[in-house]
C-alpha cells in the first residue's frame, strides 16, 4: 500500500515547532541537549587541564590518542560510555533507551597533549541485555564492564590507545561475566600518528636528505653467488 499522501501525511517532525510538540518529547529533546552540553563541557575542562600540565611541566610535552572500539555481540546493547584519564573524565556518552549508541561501532575518545609520565586511565561500559523469543528477557538486564590501563607517555612522543569492548568466555560463560574492556597501548613518533605505527624495535629511518637537495639513493648491493636454496620444510 503507498505511504499516504497530501493531508492524510503524518507531518514532518523536523517542521513542527517545539510549542506543538507532546510534552514527554519536548522533555525528551531538551534532555538530550542538556547531555550533550554536560559532556562538551567535561571534555573541555579535561583539555584545558592537560594544557595546564603541559605548560607547568614545561619542555616539549607528549600526545594522546585514545579511540574505542564496540565489538560487543547482538546480545548486548552499548548505553553508557565513561572515560576517565587521571581521575578527570574525558569522555561520556549515553543512550537509555538503546536505540542509537550501540550502532556506532568506533569513538574518537580523546586526542590532544598531556604531561609526559605515568597515566592512569579507566573505562566504564554498561550494556543491555538483547535477545528476541524467549531471550526477550534479556531486555531487562543491564551488564557493566570496567577497564583499566596504565602507561607512559614519553617526552615529545604519542600514546596511542586503542580500547574495544568485547565479549571473554564461550556460550557457557555467564552473561554477566561476558562484557570486558582491553586496551593495546603503543608509543609512536606525532608524525606518524596517520600512517602505521612503527614497531616494537623500531621502524628503519628513511634515508636522510640534505639541505637544499634531493634525498641521495642508497647503493644496490651487487649479489653474491651462493649456493642454491633448498626446499621450504613442510608448515606446521
């Protein structure tokens, strides 16, 4: 059947003015405005006191860059996202009614210079149960994961930290015990916080250019005659 057209249309929610709306939607906006507000304002005032402690450290200073990751399964439901770096909140997120915020599946959780040192930061994530059939009793639980990662942020260097939510044990693991946070911290150059982050033991530099000219290829090796290679051994 054709969605009705003309005077029989529902209106458009986008054109009809916050005085004609139901009052259990007019709330329902202005709570959403206000938490959004609340968490610009934590995450302001998170920035200005890693500033602060850039500036009185003195010297180059180091970066973060934090990002989260939801790899949670269909039986749960991400509502509330918490942050904190150094006991300051830096990121929080919410969604009661668990409709919108379990579908982003990746956050920008914090980017930007800290004091070089020891940092501490903790994550809290609340899921709600999910299930159709007879797991639709699932609806009526909410489950909490917490995370915790330690690390040293190097002077003129970036920690990046990548966190995921996800789901430990198997099918006989009890659904309260499934949600977990882990962390992969790794220390980069800040110039190379776009491309791939250099390994362990280092990436090799590439060759050095010199002033006012253009970078000096290296030599080609000449090969040396040897003997012939013999057969790989069978994979294990």
């Amino acid at each position: 059947m054709p969605p009705p057209t003309g005077a029989d249309a529902p209106p458009d929610p986008a054109s009809v003015r916050p005085e004609d709306m139901p009052t259990a939607v007019r709330m329902r906006r202005l709570e959403q405005k206000t938490q959004a507000l609340k968490e610009r304002a934590w995450q302001l005032k998170a920035r200005v006191q890693m500033l602060k402690e850039q500036i009185l450290g003195g010297g180059v200073g180091a970066q973060a860059l934090i990002a989260h990751a939801n790899d949670m399964g269909s039986s749960f439901r991400l509502i509330k996202l918490i942050y904190t770096l150094d006991g300051t909140q830096v990121f929080v997120r919410t969604d009661e009614t668990a409709d919108n915020l379990y579908k982003t599946k990746a956050f920008d959780v914090f980017s930007g210079p800290i004091a070089p040192g020891n940092h501490t930061l903790a994550i809290v994530a609340t899921y709600r149960g999910h299930g159709y059939g007879v797991f639709e009793y699932l609806s009526k639980y909410t489950f909490t994961a917490r995370g915790n990662s330690t690390f040293i942020a190097g002077e003129g260097k970036l920690s990046k930290i990548d966190c995921r939510g996800h789901e430990k044990g198997g099918p006989t693991m009890p659904m309260e015990k499934r949600p977990a946070v882990s962390c992969k911290v790794t220390e980069v150059s800040p110039e190379k916080a776009g491309g791939t982050p250099a390994s362990a033991g280092g990436a090799t530099p590439p060759p050095a250019t010199p002033a006012g000219g253009a970078a000096t290829p290296a030599p080609t090796p000449t090969p040396t005659p040897g003997p012939a290679a013999s057969p790989a051994a069978p994979g294990k």
